[in-house]
C-alpha cells in the first residue's frame, strides 16, 4: 500500500517515522505532564564521559588546543577601566575534521548509528553539523544525506550556506537544498521513511552528550595550564546543544566556570520569510534560533530535546552583527588568525566581557570554525552589500538587522548586551502550561524549576501571575 | 529525430536538477505571507540516468543510489560562491586595531 506523501499526511505519521529513525522511545522519560526524566534521557545514551572521549579520539575528534589571544586581550585593556581586561582564550575547535565542534555531536551520533545497524545517517542543517556528519559518516562508512534550507524564491543562496553544500558533497553526502520555509522538516521526513537511515539529529541525547567532552577538555587543559578554571566560558547560542553540552561537561569536571550564552542579534527579522532570508548575514549563532530555543527547546525535530540551555545559562548576551564581522578582522589582523565569522559571536562577547573582569581572572571562548571561500567576512559582507544592506562604521548598538550592518567606530563601542533571563524563564513556564494543557503537579513545578535554573518559589510566583 | 534543442546529455553524467515540491496552495498554515506566495523548491544533483537535454525532466541517480526525479539545470554543476566584492572597510579595522595597541605609524 502506498502512503499517500502530501504535506499533512507526511507530518501526521511523524512520531513514527522518529521513532523509527531514532531509536529512542520518548514514551519512556514522560510523566504523563509537563514533567519528563531528563537526566533519565540523558543516561539512557549509554556512553559514560570516557566512552564519548574514546569514541571521539578514535575518529580524529577532539582534543584540540587553547590559544590565548594575548593581542586582542592587550586590545581589550585600552578600553577597559583600570586593572580590568580578562586573558582571552579561545578553544580552536576549527582543528577537528570537518572545521568546528559540531564534530564532537556527529561523531557519537554517526557512531550510535552504526552501533545499531543504520546504513547511513541524514541531518537536516544549513550549517557546520552537516559536514561534521558527513565527515563522521565517511569515516564510518555509512551513507549520507544533508538537507540544507539554502535559497530564497529568486534562486539566491547565502554564501555561507552554498560554501557548506559544496563542504559536504567534498566529504561524499548527498546534499538536498530547499527553498526558504520550515516544511524542509516534511521533505526531510521523506527521506528518512524512504531511505531507513538514522536521524543524527542535533538534539537527541547521544548528541549533546558529545559536546560534553568540549567543556571536560577544557577544564582539564587550564588546570593543566593554568592551574585553575576559567572564570568566564562564553558559548555562541543558536538552538543550545554547544552550551548544554559544554555546561554538563564543565559541571563533570565540577568547573567553577560562569557559563554565557551569545548570539548575534537578529531582532526583527522572521525566520520563515522568503523575502527576510538574505537579509541577514548570520545563518547559525543568532537570536533566530536562541531565543525560541531556549524558551521552548521541544519545538525541535525529536519530541524532547536534549538541548536544553535555559538549565546552564547564568547569563545571555546579543552582539551586533557589525560587532562581529570587526573582531573577526582583528583577531586575523592582531593574531595571525583567520577563522570563520559564525563562530567568533562568542569572541565578541568575550571581548566586551573581559572588561567587566580583572586583568588576572581567565575568559574563554569555546570554539572556533573553520574559514574560506563563502564562509568569511569578505563573501558575507559583501553578499550583504549587494543585497541593499548599508555597510559603515558607527555604534552597532543602533544596528537594524535586515537594514544595515554597523561596524564599530572603535573597538570600545563593541559591547555585549544582556538578555533579561527571568523574562525567558517566564516565557518557558508560560508555555509549558499552555502547550500541556494541565494544572501543574508538585513534580511539574520541580521539574520547571530545573528546567528555568531558578526555584520552585520562582515557577509557583509565575504560575500565580498567569 | 531532429534536434532541436540544446546539446544532448549522455547518462551517466553528473548533472543538477530541480523541482518543486510543494506548490504555494500547499505550504504549511504557519509561514509568512511572502512565503506562502512562493513555492518550496528543492535541487539535488546525480548521475543522469538516460540521455537528456537541459529542460527535460530527468531521473538522476544520487551518491547514496537514491532515484530522484526533477528538472535537468545544469551539468557538471560547479560552484560559484567566491570571496565576494572586495570590502574596503576591514583595511580601516586593520589599521585602527594595529594604530591603537602598536603605536601611530611611521616613526
């Protein structure tokens, strides 16, 4: 019998084709309500810390260097106030096969599959995770499909985007790219009903547990090194595995460490709209995906996301594209090192953080992606131009995503710029409520309190207030 | 049978192909009006499996051997992203950063 494949029928037999592709049955963390076993899931990975580093090392993944930015922290000295300006240190996570840390998640995702007999792995991603499965997957020996949202209805893609196609067709995927627009989910479906493989999902458990080795290296590498943790460890934000990963791995080294969030402010601009889509000059590590993703991580392919980084966040911050795009050019300019823009958010965070820190505490910036034609300031600026997007200097503080992108005038006007996070940890609980449709159990009401990193004062003040 | 299109394209060649795959009666209720005005398209690339001309509708078979039909746009697709118009605002950035940690220059 053939099933019939138009858009609502496809979504109707969703759940069964994750389950199918996934391999986890979800059924088993819930409570019936609001409330699911977290920690549960996450265990249920099966893979302890070590297994993860031992699956990592052995396909070339992880255990890349720290770098102190001993310029750009001199840099970030003349604007400070007295005796203030952090060491900045950056985690060059560029260094793994395929360019960035989204290597740690496809390794242990491409390994669970093989684990379990999938023949090959399929991703929905327009970013770097597409070629560190593709990546994972030649080396596996398992097929590979990417499906990339790419090009708007003139037939124009973002550069950054185009450049990762052709990354990941170099590393022998099947590459599927889409016109703008969510229903990508239906195609991608599609292909796992036709094709059986694993959905490498960016937010099953097996994933963010690989980034976990990220936050444990590094805590182990500045004890080594430095004798102490980082003070201050900034994570670029987009749909919040990089930060959730690293927080539960900073927390297994019991790391002392502040964990940040940044994402590239895209104010204003709508994800989903055909005539928005080249507008903005950041395709991952921005407010697009942080904000929604935080304050509602289920609304991700899998029914309970394992990213959850409204739980590790002790602070979140936005930076301007323009903000950005200069200290990518400084840290080329000033250290000899050209990296991609995408994974500098963080860097420009930490860069107007360090500030606020004494000169002798440490801040680091936990990764770095790789840099090239498409995937580098030049091509994205550039893009932007031609697209009608006013490119000059000034205070990025006024900078209108979609209309224009401000250089700063000078390094001192870069500033992150904080997220109010009770506000968010409200916009959680207020969803939950309303997605579930229940009167809140005791167990519900803990769970919200994990789930926002507050109290259970805090989620019974904010259900009053609804 | 007389020619009269383009260059025929022999099977086996490597080739891109595009389709769409929801007509914009058929997108999703969620998406935003100039969404909903446009189709959602899709291109994939394979190795053609009979002889075709630019325009034709193809089958192509993909590096996974997956069958996937479309429209035939381009063969041996290669890749024109490049490093874009040159930016002369990052030469400013250079010269500020380097003027404020290493002193003015000429001495």
């Amino acid at each position: 019998m053939t099933k019939a494949n138009d858009y609502g029928s496809v979504m109707a037999r969703k759940a069964e084709i994750m389950l199918k592709s996934v391999g986890i049955d979800y059924s088993k963390f819930e409570s019936g309500s609001i409330a699911f076993d977290y920690e549960k899931m996450m265990r249920e990975t099966g893979y302890t810390l070590e297994e993860m580093q031992n699956i990592q090392y052995s396909v070339n993944v992880g255990n890349t260097p720290v770098l102190e930015l001993k310029n750009l922290t001199a840099l970030t000295r003349t604007c400070a106030p007295k005796e203030k300006g952090a060491r900045i240190f950056i985690k060059d996570e560029a260094c793994n096969p395929s360019g960035s840390f989204k290597a740690r998640r496809a390794a242990n995702a491409v390994y669970h599959a093989k684990r379990l007999g999938y023949k090959g792995v399929i991703a929905a991603t327009s970013g770097n995770y597409g070629a560190a499965v593709a990546s994972q997957a030649a080396i596996t020996g398992l097929k590979c499909i990417i499906v990339q949202e790419c090009y708007d209805s003139k037939g124009v893609g973002q550069p950054e985007i185009v450049e990762k196609a052709r990354k990941c067709e170099a590393l022998g995927a099947e590459v599927v790219q889409l016109s703008v627009g969510p229903e990508l989910f239906y195609k991608f479906l599609l292909l796992l009903e036709e094709t059986g493989y694993f959905n490498a999902s960016l937010y099953t458990p097996f994933g963010i547990a690989g980034v976990e080795t990220l936050g444990y290296e590094t805590s182990m590498q500045f004890r080594e090194k430095y004798g102490k943790d980082a003070d201050v460890v900034v994570c670029t934000n987009a749909g919040g595995g990089n930060l959730t990963g690293t927080a539960r791995g900073l927390a297994k080294a019991g790391a002392a460490s502040q964990v940040v969030g940044a994402s590239v402010n895209l104010s204003g601009l709508h994800m989903a709209s055909d005539g928005q889509f080249n507008r903005k000059s950041f395709t991952t590590g921005h407010t697009g995906f942080g904000m929604p993703f935080s304050t509602w991580p289920d609304r991700s392919d899998v029914p309970r996301s394992a990213a959850r980084p409204l739980r590790y966040m002790d602070r979140y911050v936005t930076v301007a594209q323009g903000e950005v795009f200069y200290i990518t050019e400084a840290l080329a300019s000033l250290e000899g090192l050209e990296k991609g823009p995408a994974g500098n958010t963080a860097l420009a965070a930490a860069f107007s953080i360090a500030q606020e820190m004494n000169q002798d505490q440490l801040i680091l910036v936990q990764e770095t992606e790789y840099t090239g034609a498409g995937k580098h300031i030049q091509p994205q600026l550039s893009f932007a131009r031609d697209n009608g997007i006013e490119i000059f200097f000034g205070d990025p503080g006024e900078e209108v995503p979609g209309q224009n992108i401000i250089l700063p005038s000078h390094p001192s006007l870069i500033k992150a710029r904080d997220v109010d996070l009770d506000h968010m940890r409200r916009s959680l609980i207020k969803t939950a409520v309303s997605t579930y449709q229940v009167e809140p159990r005791s167990e519900d009401i803990a769970f919200l309190a994990e789930e926002t990193n507050s109290s259970t004062e805090f989620v019974r003040e904010v259900l009053k207030s609804l | 049978m007389m020619n009269v299109g383009g260059k025929m394209i022999k099977k086996g060649e490597w080739v891109r192909i595009h389709k769409i795959i929801l007509e914009p009666s058929e997108r999703a209720p969620q998406v935003p009006e100039d969404t909903k005005k446009v189709p959602l398209e899709m291109w994939d690339k394979g190795f053609l499996q009979a002889d075709a001309e630019i325009g034709d509708e193809v089958t192509v078979e993909t590096v996974t051997g997956r069958k996937e039909t479309g429209t035939l746009i381009e063969v041996n697709p290669s890749y024109r992203h490049d490093f874009g118009k040159f930016i002369p605002e990052l030469l400013a950035i250079d010269k500020q950063v380097r003027e404020i940690l290493f002193g003015g220059e000429g001495k």
